[in-house]
C-alpha cells in the first residue's frame, strides 16, 4: 500500500466534512487493490439525514487512490421525498459535506474558488434547481464579488445586537458564509427577539425567519430598526429642546418675560 497516499486521502476526506471514523474502511479498501470502490456516510442536521457515498479510483498508470466525488441523499423528517446531488472533488474548489447540505437547503455558500489558469476568486455559489443536466445533477450558479453583494452592508441595515460587538459580527458573518441558517438577536421595540438569518445574494439582501421559522418580510425586519432609529432621535431632539429652554441666558430670559407682559396688557 501506497502510506502517502492513504495519508492524504485520509487528510482530504477528513477536511472535506467527513471526519476521521472512514480511515479504517480507507485503508482496508486501499489495500484490497480493487480498481474502485466507495465508502458509506451519514450525519445528521437537526432532524434532516444526510446520506453520502464517497467514490475512489485507482490510477492506471499506479498505485495511488483519487477520491473524485460524492454522492449526497437528502431526507428530511417532513419531507417524504428525497433530493439527491453529486458534488466533484476539485483542487481548490471542493465543497464540504455541511456546505453541500446548505446547498441542497438552497441556501447559498461563499467560497474561495481557484478557475482554470490557477488563480484564485472568491464568490457566492448557489445551486440553481431549475438547471438539471442529464444524470439529475442541478447546476451551481456563481454570484462573483463583482456582482455586488456585501455582506456586512447588508446585516448594517438590521437591528441586530450582535454587530455590535467585532468578534460576535465576526462569527455570525463566517457563519452566514458557509451557508448556515443562523440564529440572531433582533432588537424590537427595546426588545430582543430571536431570529434566523441567511445570506440571499442573489437578491443581494438577507432572509429573515422568526424563532418559529416563518419568513419575514426584509422590509419588515429594516423597519424595525428605523423605528427605533428615528425614536431614539425623537428622544435626542426634545432633549435639546428643553436643554435650550434650560440654557436660555439672563437677556433671552428678560426679553420672553417683556413679551408676556405686553400680551397680559
């Protein structure tokens, strides 16, 4: 057996979401010598399984293994049907077993992707199920950053609590990023409200869900925060209003007393 080889298809299994608990079926397939073969993989999202058959083939030229792709079945717990796709192991550009879930939701994933002359971009990929090529695998759109979707202006424009802290932004943003619905703290008429969140760039805006996972309205959610917003400078404006009055010199003083009595005349 190849040691190099098994080390780093363990290493590329393991960083591509599968975890470690393959290694031993890696091994014992690899040294079985067979020209194919494909290894078996379940986890679970909340109550939604994930199935994934992993595929590996030997060289023709040698003895060394590729693992060339995955195939993924979908079943979620409300659903009776199940949604199948086969995600390509590509340098650079492989998709993880979590992002490949969050695809399947139709949620979208930004990655660091490498094209054809080896240079490196960064895009949002989202999987178009109206595009369908002959073996039933739907088409990955990509939105570059040159379409014009930015994340961070686009959470600024909501009420939520956790921009204000850098490393909470920061997690919630990287969160978003791998194509998870994430909670977040909505604050509502000086309230916080728990709320889930996912990044649309398609729409270059953000899908809001309440803790029962009904949708909102965006426009619902950002209003909630201009209330606030213009509340708060309601506030600010009468507090500088009885300032002024509070600040009034002796001459302004004097002069409003004159004008009321010339009025009591």
């Amino acid at each position: 057996m190849n040691d190099k080889n098994f080390d780093y298809l363990k290493d590329q299994v393991k960083f591509t979401g599968f975890g470690e608990a393959l290694e031993g079926d890696l091994r014992q397939k690899i040294e079985s010598g067979d020209a194919a073969f494909s290894l078996k993989h379940d986890a679970f999202y909340g109550n939604d399984k994930v199935s994934a058959e992993l595929n590996f083939k030997k060289s023709e030229q040698t003895d060394m293994y590729f693992f060339n792709s995955y195939n993924v079945t979908l079943q979620k717990e409300d659903r009776p049907e199940t949604l199948e796709q086969t995600f390509y192991i590509n340098r650079g550009n492989n998709i993880t077993l979590k992002e490949a879930y969050n695809l399947m939701e139709g949620r979208s994933v930004h990655k660091e992707l490498t094209d054809k002359q080896g240079e490196k971009y960064n895009a949002w990929v989202q999987m178009d199920f109206k595009d369908a090529d002959s073996k039933g695998n739907f088409a990955l759109k990509h939105y570059h950053e040159n379409y014009g979707y930015d994340l961070e202006s686009v959470l600024s424009k909501h009420p939520i609590k956790e921009l204000g802290n850098n490393s909470h932004k920061e997690d919630l943003m990287n969160s978003l990023k791998k194509g998870n619905l994430q909670s977040a703290t909505f604050i509502k008429d000086g309230q916080e409200v728990k709320q889930y969140i996912e990044a649309t760039p398609q729409f270059k805006t953000l899908t809001v869900y309440d803790a029962d996972m009904k949708r909102l309205d965006t426009r619902q959610a950002k209003e909630q925060g201009q209330s606030q917003g213009t509340a708060e400078g309601k506030s600010q404006d009468t507090k500088k209003q009885q300032s002024a009055t509070e600040e009034d010199g002796p001459g302004e003083t004097q002069e409003k007393k004159q004008r009321r009595k010339k009025q009591s005349l």
